[in-house]
C-alpha cells in the first residue's frame, strides 16, 4: 500500500474512531435521556483545549501562541483532564440550565451556550490564543515509541480502537442496566417518571456530566492527533452532524449510532472532502451542511427510530411449569 | 363502636393561585385508610390542581399537606411518591418506548442496578434482584390479565390499556395510597367495568385511593366518602347520599 493510501486510510480510522466516542456519549444524553445538548461540541473542545494547554508546555513571553495553565504532563493525563474538565463544565452548565427548564428551552440554552463559547474563545485571546487557536500540540509518546509518522497512526489508531471498546463498553452497561431502562422512561415522560420516585433532577444531571466526560475524552484524543485546535474546530452545527449520525442510525441504540456515524461524519462529510473541487471553492463543503440538514429530515419524516431502532429489554420467560397449556 | 380512624391524608386550607385566577381557595378535607375518597366537581372546580399540588407537581400558594403523620407540602414529587403516596395522570402518561413490564420495572424503588456504579458493576451485580423483579412485575401482570401484552410497547396499547398500565405501574412502588386522576377518561365500558373491580379489590386489601372522576355512578359504587369541589372550594363532603341531596351541590353542577 503506497504512503498516502496509509495515511488516508489511518486518518480516516482515527476520525471514525473519535467520532464513534463522540456519538456515544451524545446518544447517551439525547437519544437515551431526552437531553437535547446542542452544544455537546462544546464539551468537545473543552476537551481538546485541556489537553492542549496541560501538553503544550508553560508559556513564554514571546511564543508565537498564547494560553492559560501551561504544562508538561505525560500521557495519558492530558486525556483525563480532558475528560475532567468537559465533565466539571457539564456538572456547571448542567446545574444552572438542567433543573428548572422545560426541555425545549433547555435545548435553547445549549445553542446560546454553543454560540458563546465560540464567542469567549475567539475573544479572550490570552485564554486559548483566540481565533487562531493552538498548534503545535505534542503527539503523545511520539519520541518514546520511535516510529516513523506511519507507523505511528497505525498505533494511534489502534489506540483510538481500543478507547473507544472501553468507551463502547462503558455505555453498553450503561444502557442495558435498569439505570438505562430509567433513563429513557425519564425520556419518554418525564412527570410519570418522577411521579413513580425517580429524582429526574439527578438523573439528568448525572447522565449530562457522564456525557460531558466522554465528549472531553474525545476532544482530548483528537487534539492529540490533529496537533491544532481553534474556534473553527467546534462551531456549533458540529453538533448537528453528531445528531445527525443519531438519528440515521437509531437512537438509543449503540450499535446504530455507530453506524451512523460511518455514514454522517466519516462517510458523507470525510468522504466529499477528497471530491474535485466544483463550480467555487467551498461549494462542497456548503453543500455538505445542506446535506446534514436535508438527510435529519428525511429520517425524521421517513424513518424516525433510524436504521437501527431502539431495542426494549426482553426478558427470559417464566419457567413453562407454572402456566401453559401442555402439548 | 370504634373510634374513627385516624386520617392517612389531610388536607388543610389549599390555595393556589394563578396569576390573579385563584384555582384552588383554601380547599380542606381528609381521606381515610382504606377508602376510596372520591373529588368530584364540575369543570374548573379545581380537582386536578389539587390533585397536582397534593401529587408535588404543582406548588401550593398556602396551606399544608399530611400525609402517614409527615408533613408533605411542596416537596418534590419524588419524594411524595418514595414516601407511598403515587398518582396518575388525566393523560396517558406511559413510557411510551419501553414494554409494558418495562414500564412495570421502571417504577420499583431502589433497585441495585440504578445507579451509574450499579449498573457499571453489570448483571453479576444487579442480575439477582432484577430477575426477582421481573417476577414481581409478571404477578401485577397476571393480576390485572395484561400478560398477554407483556412485550409490546407501551405506545402502541389502547386508551384503556393505557390507564391499567400506570395503575399496574404505581402499584409497583408499593404505595400506600394511590391518587387516580380521571383512571376511567377513555376506557371502553367492558374494561372500565374490570378496573372498577380491580379498584374494589385493592380497597379490600387495605390500599386508599383519592379518585377523581366525573362518571358519578361509577364515584357511587366506588368512593366513599365523597368530597365535592367547585370553584376552587370544598363545598361538601359526606357520602355520596348525603352530597347530592344538598341544595349547595346541586347548584354547583347546575351553575358551575
């Protein structure tokens, strides 16, 4: 396989991969607990951000990027603080807009938040250098393991396989718990759930920072690979895109939100990024938005439980001696 | 003969106010341990805003709420329902994606496998109470001869379905009493007339139940006593001989 087939190849597993985290923790908050968080990208970048400053090393006077904190810390704790980090602002945000508000105007106060976050980090320049964001962010264990930059994606995807097992794992127990089982009775009708003693309030709050925590895990994973990450990297309609992948696969459903985040991100958006460029430049990536737009309605209208509907719990049935008739 | 029991829920001058409508004006009454209290009135008397507030759904403006000897008022709803006093809806307000032993699950308190570590800790952890559970969940189930619907989604049963299932469902918390807003709106007779009997059946084992209803030959088998609201008042209570031979309840239906 020639070099710039690999490198397409590892690029595309690594984005698949990050991805797959991404949906998963999303389709934990929207397609299991009703949580409409359209700033789930901000959890993201919250992420990558943390990883970003916590690897980049202190900043200096006269350093072509600016950033708060600045350290040095080995792998894989850059990760964690991401996670951290999503999670401590999930836990904020969660607080304020999660215990009072209607779930429609919780959605609002997602989109507001998304927008504002986009705001400060643009805006504050000394916070994460502003609209240019950083770069230059450390590959972790690069000089240690001594691979040429091929072999290197290759383990770093293998890497991103391996957290997002962990990851696919984590989630799965979630929902085939009796938790999962609440949380989408909570989903279904909320005042029936909380009318039967289920601490809604709690629930929601719990399963929005759990999400939050697998958002900055991926942002985490992906700064680390990318090496940059500025404002540009997680306006909002990202999150439109995560959805979209719900909702085409099935929400509610991991091994649907799975697949559809092979046909969304990886293979609608990543795919068309390598089409000739047409008519102008940008033409394919506008289109590509009016693709996700198009391709939530069709589903929503057409088939809105997704390629793969949310499965009920089954249940092995009472032992045959006690009822039946016998044959 | 005995004393009178001593009250499981009181009710003691409720108001609440809407903006400048007064939905509920000072509304006191009691409801005995076994019995079937029946709340009737005419529309916009004030009975699912009572029933609301003594739910947790709706805040009260002023007055109290007791419930078992505790003081309930404005907790959350939650809360009311964890200490035995659950309700239901006037809409259907099953879990509309879950099964119905599903939905007959959701409601039992505690369980192991509910919290994030529980659930983290997987079946060998919670596999035990929940298979306990499910049995518990197909008694109700056999109980109220829904076995045969024990796989379908809760979205797709009838209206009347509907209504046995969040019965079914709030007896899963194993209340003490169950408040029933409107448990017959849009249930065929047939199926009406066998949750009447189930009602009657738990009310011999000893649960209480307030019931709302506007059918009063049903509030007549079922309810006794029977408390009549209009206009965000309690203007009678009594039996429902003794109710709807007053001038005053007469007048509200016929006003109201």
């Amino acid at each position: 396989m020639s070099d710039a087939m690999q490198f397409y190849i590892t690029t595309l597993l690594i984005y698949l991969f990050i991805d797959i985290m991404g949906v998963l923790g999303l389709n934990l908050q929207f397609g299991v607990a009703g949580i409409i968080n359209f700033a789930y990208i901000v959890f993201v970048g919250v992420g990558a951000y943390t990883a970003a400053v916590v690897s980049l090393g202190p900043d200096y006077p006269g350093n072509f990027q600016h950033y708060v904190f600045g350290a040095s810390w080995p792998f894989p704790l850059p990760i964690l603080a991401g996670g951290a980090a999503a999670g401590l602002l999930s836990l904020v945000v969660g607080v304020i807009s999660l215990r009072r508000l209607r779930s429609d105007y919780q959605a609002m106060v997602m989109l507001v938040l998304s927008l504002i976050a986009t705001l400060i980090a643009s805006n504050a320049t000394g916070l994460v250098n502003g609209p240019a964001g950083l770069a230059t962010v450390p590959q972790p264990l690069f000089d240690q393991l001594g691979l040429s930059y091929l072999e290197y994606d290759w383990v770093y995807a293998g890497w991103c396989f391996f957290l997002t097992v962990l990851i696919f794992l984590f989630v799965r127990a979630i929902t085939r718990s009796p938790l999962g089982r609440t949380l989408r009775a909570m989903r279904d009708n909320d005042r029936a759930a909380a009318a039967v003693g289920k601490n809604i309030t709690a629930l929601r709050l719990m399963i929005f920072v759990v999400g939050g925590v697998i958002a900055g895990i991926s942002g985490a994973v992906f700064v680390e690979f990318i090496q940059a990450w500025s404002p540009g990297s997680w306006l909002y309609p990202e999150t439109f895109v995560f959805l979209a992948a719900i909702l085409v696969g099935g929400s509610a459903n991991n091994w649907g939100v799975m697949l559809g985040t092979l046909l969304v991100p990886v293979g609608f958006l990543e795919v068309t990024r390598y089409l000739p460029p047409i008519f102008y430049q940008g033409f394919i990536e506008a289109m590509q938005w009016v693709c996700v737009g198009l391709l939530i309605l069709l589903f929503l209208w057409f088939r809105p439980n997704g390629i793969f509907p949310e499965k009920p719990g089954r249940f092995k049935p009472r032992a045959a001696a006690q009822s039946g008739p016998a044959d | 003969m005995d004393a009178p029991p001593k009250p499981i829920l009181l009710v003691s001058e409720v108001r609440r106010d809407f903006g400048g409508l007064r939905a509920v004006d000072g509304a006191s009454f009691k409801a005995l341990p076994g019995r079937i209290t029946g709340l009737i009135g005419p529309n916009g008397a004030g009975k699912s805003t009572l029933i609301g507030i003594i739910g947790g759904q709706i805040k009260p403006t002023a007055g109290s709420i007791t419930f078992d000897g505790q003081d309930i008022t404005g907790l959350a709803p939650h809360r009311i329902a964890r200490r035995g006093l659950v309700r239901t809806f006037q809409l259907s307000a099953e879990f509309t994606k879950l099964t119905v032993l599903e939905n007959l699950l959701v409601a039992v308190p505690n369980q192991k496998g509910e919290s994030l570590l529980g659930a983290e800790l997987s079946r060998l952890y919670w596999g035990r109470t929940e298979a306990a559970n499910v049995d518990a969940a197909r008694d109700v189930l056999d109980r109220f001869a829904m076995t045969p619907k024990e796989n379908e989604l809760a979205g797709n049963l009838s209206g009347g379905q509907k209504r046995l299932l969040e019965i079914m469902r709030a007896l899963m918390t194993k209340p003490k009493m169950l408040l029933l807003d409107e448990p017959f709106a849009g249930v065929n007779p047939t199926l009406a007339r066998e949750i009447e009997q189930y009602l009657l059946d738990l009310r011999a084992e000893g649960l209480s139940m307030i019931m709302v209803e506007h059918e009063l030959a049903v509030v007549e088998r079922l309810c006794d006593p029977v408390v009549v609201m209009a206009q965000g008042k309690v203007i009678s209570e009594g039996s429902m001989r003794d109710v709807t031979a007053r001038q005053e309840v007469l007048d509200a239906y016929l006003v109201g």
